[in-house]
C-alpha cells in the first residue's frame, strides 16, 4: 500500500512568530463557537489523506504529488481493507445525526524517516509503530 501523508501545518497551527497575520485571525476566530468545530477538523501534519495499491505513486506510471506539501509512505506488500484516509466521524448528542470530528482519523509519524524524493519506504511493522488513530 501506498499512504499520500500530509507534511505541512495550515495556517490554524502557525506561530505569532512564523505568521504574525495568521496568528491574529487565529486568535480573533477563536471565540466563535462555529470556529471550534471547523479548528477540530483541520488538516494536520502527518494526516493519511489518500491511500492507494502499490506502485499509484511509486510505479513506472506513478502519478505525481506536491513534494512541497506531502509525502508518500510505501509499505510493500501490505494489504489493508481499512480506510486510513477516512474522516473522524461520531453521532451528534443533540441533533442525533453523524457529524465530523476529525478530517483525518488517522496519521502516520514520518519524523525521523529517510525520504528521498518525497517518497520513503518502511516495513509493515514500523508503519504499525508509526501508525496513529485518532478519537
């Protein structure tokens, strides 16, 4: 399997320091109660945002990705029926209807790893160990 990762923050996790702008907006957003639930649904680093059979993004054929914004985790030879690109959804207390909580319910730690390209390879163990879920 092949996992498109996500590797950059959006502009909700900035700094007052990286994004003095951003940073403001941020805080002003943030006694809106409409806010909260958006903020809780962002994308994060390390969130699976696509998964793919083998070679999707590592084959002769590969289709290309942003280097700049994602990377793509290949386990070879792993076969998973579960959706690790799904969202985060849970039943609604008071409307009793299945919102979002979590644009991502899983992500996958690439910190440490040696990407080349854009593209690392790991073993099915080391993606279990990396491996994250959310909720």
């Amino acid at each position: 399997m092949e996992y498109l990762i996500l590797k950059t923050n959006g502009w909700m996790d900035v700094t007052a320091i990286e994004n003095p702008v951003a940073f403001a907006r941020l805080t002003a957003l943030r006694n809106n109660p409409i806010f909260e639930g958006k903020f809780n649904r962002r994308q994060r680093s390390g969130d699976i945002i696509e998964q793919q059979k083998d070679g999707y993004w590592t084959g002769a054929n590969a289709r290309g990705f942003r280097r700049d914004k994602f990377v793509v985790v290949f386990v070879p030879g792993l076969i998973r029926d579960e959706l690790y690109s799904a969202p985060l959804t849970e039943i609604d207390k008071k409307t009793n209807e299945r919102i979002t909580v979590r644009k991502h319910e899983y992500s996958i730690d690439v910190s440490g790893l040696s990407i080349i390209g854009g593209i690392v390879s790991i073993t099915e163990a080391e993606f279990e160990s990396r491996l994250r879920r959310h909720g």
